[in-house]
C-alpha cells in the first residue's frame, strides 16, 4: 500500500498521482462472471449464475440505461408454448415453464397468464403441423410435464372457432398449456432478482473490446470515462450487435446473422362484427402469421406476420423506417378474421436477429472454454430464456451431465458453408 503525504508546495502534484491511481483501480475491477448484454438472455444467465454462488461476484452490463426499447427484450407481451416441430426446441419449454412460474412467485408479480394457442396450416405446413404435434406427444408422456393439447378436424375447428372463416383443407390444433408473457414485467423482475441474490447490474456501459485470456479483459466506455474490467468467466448476450461483438472473436467463423426491424401492429375489434378468436394464433403455413388477443390496448388485437421484415443495423434501427401497412395482412384478416377492421390502429417496432435456420446459436468462443455466447433468436428466444440462462451457466460450470443438449445449437452446423 502506498501513502501520500501532501505539503504545501506539492498539493496539486500529489492531488494528480492520488488521481490517477484511483482511475487505475477503478479500471482494473474484477468480477468472477460478468454477463454482456441485458436483455433477457443476458438477464436470465446472470440471474442462474448468481444464485449458485456462495459468495456473488457477477456483474451484468448494458449499454444502455435501463429501461430501454433499442433491443429485443422490450414490449408488453410475448407468446408462450411448447409446440416446436424441432423436438430439441420442445425440449428446452418445460423447464422454462416452471423457471417462469418460480420467478412469479418470488417476484409476486403476476408475469404468465395462460391462454390457448390455435395453430392452423395450410399443404405447405403439414409436414410441420405432423412434427409438432410428434413433439407436443413426446413432452406430454414424460412424467411432470404440464402439456395438454388437442388436434381439430376442419368441422371442429369451424365449430370452436365460429369467428374465423378457414377453407376444410386447413388443419388445425389447439395447445391449451399455451400462454403470455407479460415481457417487461418478466425483464424487470429477473433483473430484480438477480441484485436480490448481490448481483451488481451496470448499464450506460458500452463495450468497446473483449481480450480472451485465462482472465478475460472487458474494456469499454461508462458515463464518459474509459474503463477495464477483468473476469474469470464470461457470457455474450449482445442481441442484435453479436456480429460486431462476437464475430471478431470466432478466429474466421461468420455468423450468419440478420438483423430486421419488424412491425407489430394492432387492429381495432370491429363493433358489429362477428367477434373476434380470444386465443393466441399462429399460422404454420406459408403465411407464418400471428397474434394475440385484446391484453395490451382495449378493443386491439396484436397482429403481424414474421415475412415482414425490414434489414437494418441495430444502431440505426429507425432509419427509413417502415410506416405503410403491408397488403398482405389487410387480405389475410379479410379472408379469416372478419372480427377486425383492415387497417391498423397502432404501429409499434421489435428487432429480430435471425440465423439461416431460425434457431438460437449457444456456443464458446474458439480456445477460451471461459468464454460463451448466445445469439440469433430469431423472434422465438424471450420464452426459453430460463433454459438459455441454464445453458450458458452449465457451459461456464461444466458439470457431468448438462441439463439438454447443446449440439444442435452450435455454431458449427453453419461451418460447411463457410469452407
């Protein structure tokens, strides 16, 4: 330890080196983990490494000052379900159910509200309408799985559903464990629990440089200043920045990466109509629509189509923005939804990272097991961020048995391409 003396002659010079050394140690900050990124990956991996720690030394950090709407994590509502026509996708739902119902009852905010998903398919989906309903049978015969869900003939779908108008040769199920996630109530209530158990979240932190090593340097700008973070482990969650984040640390591997601004609109309830459906809807057809019943504004129903896609970079996601309403939405209400007007009452944004596949990639840096990432949601990530989370702390902890398999998210699956 050094001790500074000060005399009259000299006040301001040690008043400099006392300065400096302080900025040194604020610079040189060391964490056991720190999580990049808090969004809800992000927020869900910091949450599930805090709790296992005896002693809590996680930071996680964030560019921006929290609460923000410049990333994917933000807005009222997001779907809930288990039906996946990828089986290793239906695998992670369970146990996201169950980590979501804890943090309600931790955090006693009401965070899931539970509402039927009504899947329909054109000849295009019916491969993947088989898929899932093989997927949604598997989880339903394990043991402890909350998973109830029924397939429709076209009269039946007509009879439950009288609101809508589908041709016969529709099919059609209804997952009736399906639900919503009220999404900024879920991101502030992970986040919350995380300091409760002495995690320390940092925002208005850029990251400007991520050093591998057998300790990580963290180098970035916070309230103006210049500083460096070290840590043992550490998680990416860098949304739609995990190109300019993640790639230059892959040695030669791209991810193959999007980024899309999406619309989501809402369309008023017409006042004479003949109703509208009040449960969640999903087209598993070509269209690849959705939407979700009046939750959010009085009298609107959420609705939009993942196909409309605008491809952006993240730090100017509202340039030439988007404010038409696209045709093919309108004509898809008036041919099955005549319960709602054809033009959208209220326009709002959401990013979308998408890979090739549209599936999430989790993996590690190459040569820095003490390094993992996830990115490339894909529109579908906000429910399964409980699993992610467990995911990215298993990877950093190795343990003998991991809870899933991690194989089919891996960056490697993209590597032929690339050769």
């Amino acid at each position: 330890m050094i001790f500074f003396v000060r005399s009259v002659c000299c006040d301001k010079r040690v008043d400099m080196v006392i300065l400096i050394c302080s900025q040194i140690v604020e610079r040189m900050e060391h964490f056991r983990y720190i999580v990049v990124g808090a969004g809800i990956e992000g927020s869900w991996a910091a949450y599930q490494i805090v709790r296992d720690e005896e002693k809590p030394s996680v930071l996680l950090l964030e560019q921006y000052h929290l609460p923000h709407n410049r990333g994917s994590s933000h807005g009222q509502s997001r779907i809930i379900r288990h039906a996946y026509a990828e089986s290793f996708q239906a695998a992670l739902m369970p146990y996201s159910y169950k980590e979501w119902r804890q943090l309600e009852k931790d955090a006693g905010v009401d965070l899931l509200v539970t509402k039927p998903l009504l899947c329909v398919s054109d000849e295009t989906g019916y491969e993947r309408v088989d898929r899932t309903l093989a997927c949604l049978k598997e989880l339903k015969e394990k043991p402890g799985n909350d998973v109830a869900f029924k397939e429709l003939s076209p009269a039946e779908l007509a009879a439950n559903f009288p609101q809508a108008k589908f041709p016969n040769n529709r099919r059609a199920f209804v997952e009736y464990s399906a639900g919503i996630l009220y999404a900024d109530k879920c991101l502030m209530a992970v986040q919350n629990q995380f300091r409760k158990h002495g995690g320390v979240i940092r925002d208005g932190f850029e990251v400007t440089r991520i050093i591998p090593g057998k300790i990580v340097v963290i180098e970035g700008v916070c309230k103006g200043r210049t500083v460096k973070l070290t840590a043992d482990k550490v998680a990416l969650c860098p949304g739609p920045w995990a190109k300019k984040m993640v790639e230059p640390l892959l040695k030669g591997i791209r991810l193959p990466l999007k980024v899309y601004r999406v619309p989501v609109y809402y369309w008023k309830v017409k006042k004479n109509g003949p109703g509208v459906i009040t449960v969640i809807y999903k087209d598993l057809g070509a269209g690849d629509f959705w939407s979700i019943p009046e939750i959010e504004y009085k009298d609107l129903v959420k609705y939009s189509s993942n196909l409309i896609l605008y491809e952006i970079d993240p730090d100017n996601r509202d340039l030439n923005a988007e404010q038409t309403q696209p045709p093919q939405l309108a004509r898809h209400l008036r041919d099955h939804f005549p319960g709602m007007e054809e033009t959208p009452s209220i326009l709002e944004t959401c990013i979308y990272t998408s890979t090739p596949d549209e599936v999430f990639i989790l993996d590690i840096i190459p040569g820095s097991a003490n390094i993992a990432y996830a990115c490339g949601f894909s529109g579908s990530g906000f429910k399964k961020a409980p699993s992610v989370g467990l995911m990215l702390k298993e990877i950093l902890k190795p343990r003998t048995k991991m809870s899933f398999d991690e194989t089919p998210f891996s960056v490697s699956r993209f590597m032929k391409s690339q050769l």
